[in-house]
C-alpha cells in the first residue's frame, strides 16, 4: 500500500502542473464590431468584472497557499512522551515517534490546506470570467 503522504503530495504536483481550467472565454463580434471596438468592449468588460465581482485574476493567481494550523509535531511529540512513558518507560523513545507522527500530519495537511486554496482560487477566476462573458454578450457579442 502506497504511503498517503506520499499519494497527497503526487495529486498536489499533478494540479498544480494542470493549466487552470478558468481561461478567458472567447468573444466574437456578432453584429459586426470592428477590432477597435472589440478592444474598447473586451477592456472594459474585464474592468467591470473586476469591479463587480471584486476578483482580480492577477491577483488571485499569485495568491500563496495559507499555511494553516501548525504545531503538529510538538503535539505529536507530547502525545508520543505520555505514550511512551506509560506503555515502555521511555518518554525519549516515545517523543521522537510521536514527533515522526506528527511531521507526518503536519505534511498532510499542508498537502490538503494547498489542493483547497487552488480549488478555491480557480472558482474565483470562472466567477471573474463568467461576469466578463455575461457583459460581452450584452455589447453584443458571441463568446464561448
């Protein structure tokens, strides 16, 4: 059986090497704008987006994933020292193996806290865009 850390950290780099599935759609002019107006339209359709949906896609995408809760190996250690204090007598022995754990975890989570903040971060992005499509095809435009 494959160590979960392990399994965790290989979905992480598989997502994070995907294209984000959040693009900017496409507009074509269906009422014969010319490229002037499409760039007047497209820049300010992207700024109203923005501001309506309060999402900055450049932003957004530079964003670090939250570090989360820490300190999972301190408490691994402490659990592990009561451990192995009561069962073998060796509170040493039990600290280090609870500290182990507790690294353990402490992988786990950060693996689990960065898979969330990009699932997060790319539904933000289709809100942006899905507000820039909606005000293209208001201004009369196909977009796909």
């Amino acid at each position: 059986m494959r160590n979960p850390t392990h399994v965790a950290v290989i979905l992480v780099a598989i997502a994070l090497a995907m294209p984000a599935s959040a693009q900017k759609p496409s507009a074509y002019p269906a009422n014969g704008q010319d490229v002037q107006q499409q760039g007047q339209d497209d820049a300010e359709c992207l700024a109203w987006a923005r501001q309506s949906t309060g999402i900055d896609p450049a932003v957004a995408a530079a964003q670090p994933a939250p570090t989360g809760p820490q300190g999972e190996r301190l408490r691994g250690a402490a659990r592990g020292a009561v451990v192995g204090e009561v069962v073998a007598d060796d509170a040493g022995a039990g600290a280090a193996v609870g500290a182990v754990a507790g690294g353990r975890r402490a992988r786990i989570n950060k693996a689990a806290g960065a898979q969330q903040a990009q699932a997060a971060n790319a539904q933000s992005i289709d809100t942006y865009y899905r507000a820039y499509g909606a005000c293209m095809q208001g201004r009369g435009y196909t977009v796909k």
